[in-house]
C-alpha cells in the first residue's frame, strides 16, 4: 500500500544513507558544555526533579564517531577507572536515569540531526517498505512533521512527541496504536548503535541482531543509539478522538477487550483518574481515535463502536481534529507540568496489550505509569494483585538497586547481564537505571 502513495523520486533518496550520516563527522572530540550557561544547568538536571546526581562534564558530540572516541578512550584509561556516560536527550526521564554521577552527560541533541525518507524492495516480494532514517538526538515531532511533508508517517508513537528518538527506543516508546502495531521498538528495522566499548555498529533483525534486540527497550546499556531506521505508512488527514468515562471497571474492561477484538479504532488507550484532590476514588476512562480522509466512513466505525459500547453515548467527549494535532495532543498538559515536580501528577495506563515484540528486554504487555501510591496500588490490583491478574511490568520503572532490577527481569536477567558484559563491560553506560556499578579496568 505505502508504494502507491511513493513517487519514484523516493527511491532515489536511499542510496546508503547511513554511509553518508557517519562520514559526515569527522571524528573530533565532543566539545564540553560551558559550565556557567544556563544550557549546561539544564543538561545536568531532568523532568522529574526529583533527583540531582551532578556530572562533571557535558559533552557534545556532533556524530557518532565524537561519542565511539570518547567510550574508547575511558575504556582503555586506568586514570578514568570510575568515569561513566549517560546519554541525555530531551530530558524527560524522571528519576535520574540520564544522569551521572562525577561522570559525563552527553547532549544526544547536538548531535547533527538527520532525517531522511527512502524505501527499499524486500528480497522475494513485489511490495516495498517506505521509512525514515532519523537521528537519535532528533525529536519525534521532527520526524512527524518532515514525514508528513511527503504524506507520510510512523506508525506507533509515544504520547508526547518532544522525546529523542534514541531515547523512547532505548524504553519501549508506547502510545495506544501499540495495540495494533506494537510500541515503537516493534516498528524498526535498523540501528546504528556506539556500544559501550565505542564500537559503532550497525544492526537488524539479520545483522547483529542481538545488539539490534538488546539496544530496543535495553534502557541505554548496550549502547547509544545514533539512527534509527523506522518504518512508515501514508499518513491520515484528519482524526475522530473519543474519550469515554466509566465509574464501573468491568463494563471499561469489556468495552476495551471488544475494541481490541474488533481493531476497527487505530488508536486504545486506557486510563485511571482519581475523582478528585482529596480521595482516593478513580474512575476510568477509555480513550480511542479512528483516522480518515473520507469522513462517512469514519462516522460509520464511529457509530458502531459506541453503539457496542456498555457507556452511555452522551457521555462521550468525542472532538474531530487534525492527524497533526491529535498525535500532539499532550504537548500543552506536559510542559504545564514541568512547571512543578511530577511526583503526584499521575497517569495510569492498563493494557497496552500488543503481542507484536520480539525485544527480549521488554515486556510491554500490561503498563503502569505513575507515581502516587494509592494509584499504584489501584494498578497493582487490577494487573497482577489477583489470582488471574493480567500480569505486568512497570513500564519506565525506578529501582534503587540490582537487586529489584533482578525481579523486574525475572528469568531475563541472565541475558540481560549477558548481553551487558558483552558489549558494555566495564558498565559506563547510563548509571542513572542503577543496574550495574562501574567496574575499573583489569590491570
Ligand atoms: C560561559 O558562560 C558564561 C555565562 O553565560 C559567560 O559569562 C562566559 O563568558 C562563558 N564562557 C565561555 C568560555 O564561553
Ligand atoms: C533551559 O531550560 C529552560 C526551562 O526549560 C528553558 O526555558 C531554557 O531555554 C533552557 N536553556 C537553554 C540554554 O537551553
Ligand atoms: C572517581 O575517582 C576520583 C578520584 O579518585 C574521585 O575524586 C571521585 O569522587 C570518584 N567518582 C566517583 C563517582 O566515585
Ligand atoms: C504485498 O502487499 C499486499 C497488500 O498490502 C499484501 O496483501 C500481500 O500479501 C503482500 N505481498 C507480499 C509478498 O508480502
Ligand atoms: C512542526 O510543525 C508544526 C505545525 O506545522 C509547527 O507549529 C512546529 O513548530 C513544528 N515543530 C518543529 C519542532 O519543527
Ligand atoms: C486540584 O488541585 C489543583 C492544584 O493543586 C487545582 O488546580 C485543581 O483545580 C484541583 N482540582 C479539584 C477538583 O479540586
Ligand atoms: C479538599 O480538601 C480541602 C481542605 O480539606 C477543602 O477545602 C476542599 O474543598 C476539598 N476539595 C474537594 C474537591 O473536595
Ligand atoms: C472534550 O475534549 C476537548 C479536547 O480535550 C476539550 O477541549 C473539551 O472541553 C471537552 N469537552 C467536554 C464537554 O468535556
Ligand atoms: C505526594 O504524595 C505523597 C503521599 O502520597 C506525599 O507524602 C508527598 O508530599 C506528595 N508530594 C508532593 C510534591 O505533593
Ligand atoms: C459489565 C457489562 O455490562 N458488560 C457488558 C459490556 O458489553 C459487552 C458487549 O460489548 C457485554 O458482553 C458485557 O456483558
């Protein structure tokens, strides 16, 4: 379908893309941050403002040969034998996780950006695959907008779109078309990491693969990502977005389940919301959207689904916007909130089920984001807290040692420090998870 919509032009943009990205940095050394500037203050602190673990530097690399020359020159240095690196890209983690402690922030978003459309002829098929190399210091709604110039775009998302693309692929990147797609670590096909031994490598699913699977959803331990090649489809103009309350979960849960059975929507989410400031009492809501560019049939699927659907109609805030404006519908709540620290500004989302991953470090099946504890525990009792529950991981968790990181992994966690010692030894990478402790060189 997405080569209809392609004029052959594209195809004259592939030519080894990649090729050009890493020769176009010539291998100097990441420039330092000026330590008095207000961009060097914001380097060394995050979104959640909860923790302040100071670097001693801030690095800005331009390509991914600065950020290979500095991970190999740590390793090799006996003088540097407690140094780490964190990749910091907008910023947005919560706790610390692009922070390092005496060691180097690196700005992902001095990195040149790159974003470039191609496409290529799968061997053995008549049909192609259209995508777009971008940048991991690129945000994602740079890549929204220069796709959409050619029509264009991704198909999975995060809920906020001012996030690196190395940074939700280092987490899983997760928004309600996940149900149909898969989270955005399912929708790529490449991957130019710097693992922690500096070794730039490219990778897929055919070549290195165990780097490709590990670095997607691998909470920047294995490697930083510099490209991500992504696949794309023809882009809808305009969106039908529902928002449905429940007070009741199980006519919520049913209401879900049926969509997902259906798969008529292009976008599920659902939530829970305390009622108000003062108690604890939530209630639910179902959120979904239907993409078009021919309105009657988006007024059909609309109409059957809320005709199915155990909530009252004129319950529903139903809005029609712009494909645009629906997948950067968040962009005004988060910034509002950045004004304070996050701790109770809490969102959960039950059942972002997507049986489409094959990263082993990931388990995006039930997902809990949030931070106060009466709402954990509502998440926590409808996921897992029963016999039958539906089973689930924090996604984005905050652990304070290895030790919780282990019963996160549960039988994962020996590929997990596998792939670790394979390919970041000395543990520089990302100390901020708080996996691994930085180990000095054998002498
Ligand atoms: C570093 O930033 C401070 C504050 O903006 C400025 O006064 C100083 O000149 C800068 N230093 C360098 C070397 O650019
Ligand atoms: C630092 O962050 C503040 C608040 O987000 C922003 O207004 C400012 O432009 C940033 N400064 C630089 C130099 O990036
Ligand atoms: C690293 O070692 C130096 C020199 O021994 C020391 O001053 C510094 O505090 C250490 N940093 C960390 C994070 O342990
Ligand atoms: C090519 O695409 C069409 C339409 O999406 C699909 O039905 C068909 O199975 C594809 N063929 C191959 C060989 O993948
Ligand atoms: C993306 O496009 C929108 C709408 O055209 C525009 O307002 C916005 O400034 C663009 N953002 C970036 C980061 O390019
Ligand atoms: C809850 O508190 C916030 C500020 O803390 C306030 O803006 C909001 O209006 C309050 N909501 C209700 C329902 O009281
Ligand atoms: C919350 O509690 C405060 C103080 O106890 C009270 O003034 C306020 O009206 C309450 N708000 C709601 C929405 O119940
Ligand atoms: C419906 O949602 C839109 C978009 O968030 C909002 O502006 C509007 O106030 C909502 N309407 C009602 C009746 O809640
Ligand atoms: C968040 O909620 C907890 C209790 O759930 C409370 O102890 C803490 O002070 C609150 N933090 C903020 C920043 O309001
Ligand atoms: C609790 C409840 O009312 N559930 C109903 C919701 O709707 C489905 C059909 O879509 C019914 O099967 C459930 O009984």
């Amino acid at each position: 379908m997405p080569s209809l919509l392609l004029s052959l032009q594209l195809k004259a943009l592939l030519l080894h893309t990649f090729v050009l990205f890493l020769s176009s940095s010539f291998g100097a050394h990441p420039l330092p941050t000026n330590q008095s500037s207000s961009h060097y203050a914001n380097l060394t602190t995050d979104y959640g403002r909860i923790i302040y673990n100071y670097p001693s530097e801030a690095l800005q690399p331009k390509g991914p040969q600065d950020i290979s020359q500095l991970l190999k020159s740590i390793s090799s240095s006996p003088t540097r034998n407690n140094v780490t690196v964190a990749p910091r890209g907008a910023g947005h983690s919560t706790y610390g996780q692009a922070q390092a402690l005496d060691g180097t922030v690196m700005d992902m978003r001095s990195l040149t950006p790159y974003i470039q459309i191609g496409e290529i002829q799968l061997v053995a098929s008549e049909n192609s695959t259209v995508y777009v190399d971008a940048g991991g210091g690129v945000l994602w709604i740079e890549v929204l907008n220069e796709t959409l110039r050619h029509g264009l775009t991704p198909r999975s998302w995060t809920d906020y779109l001012y996030l690196t693309v190395g940074g939700t692929l280092s987490n899983a990147g997760i928004s309600g078309q996940a149900y149909k797609y898969g989270p955005q670590i399912a929708n790529v096909m490449e991957l130019d990491v710097v693992t922690g031994k500096g070794d730039i490598v490219t990778c897929s699913e055919k070549e290195n693969s165990e780097l490709f699977y590990g670095a997607l959803g691998g909470l920047g331990q294995f490697g930083i990502i510099t490209r991500a090649r992504i696949v794309l489809e023809p882009a809808p103009q305009r969106v039908k977005w529902a928002r449905i309350p429940y007070d009741d979960f199980n006519q919520f849960a049913a209401d879900e389940e049926q969509l997902i059975k259906l798969g008529d929507v292009n976008y599920l989410e659902g939530f829970i919301s305390f009622k108000d400031n003062n108690s604890s009492d939530v209630y639910y809501t179902l959120e979904f959207a239907i993409y078009y560019n021919n309105e009657g049939d988006a007024q059909k699927t609309l109409d059957q689904v809320l005709s199915q659907s155990n909530s009252s109609r004129s319950m529903a805030n139903i809005t029609d916007v712009s494909y645009f404006d629906f997948l950067n519908r968040n962009q005004k709540i988060i910034e509002v909130a950045t004004a304070e620290p996050t701790t109770n500004k809490t969102m959960a989302m039950v059942d972002a089920t997507s049986r489409k991953t094959k990263t082993p470090m990931s388990r995006p099946r039930a997902e809990a984001i949030g931070n106060a504890e009466s709402m954990r525990m509502e998440v926590r009792e409808l996921v897992g807290g029963r016999e039958g529950g539906m089973g689930a991981k924090q996604y984005l968790p905050y652990y304070k040692d290895q030790n919780a990181w282990k019963l996160h992994f549960g039988e994962k966690w020996g590929r997990f420090e596998e792939l670790k010692s394979r390919f970041d030894p000395l543990n520089i990478l990302a100390p901020g998870q708080r996996i691994f402790q930085r180990r000095p060189l054998e002498s």
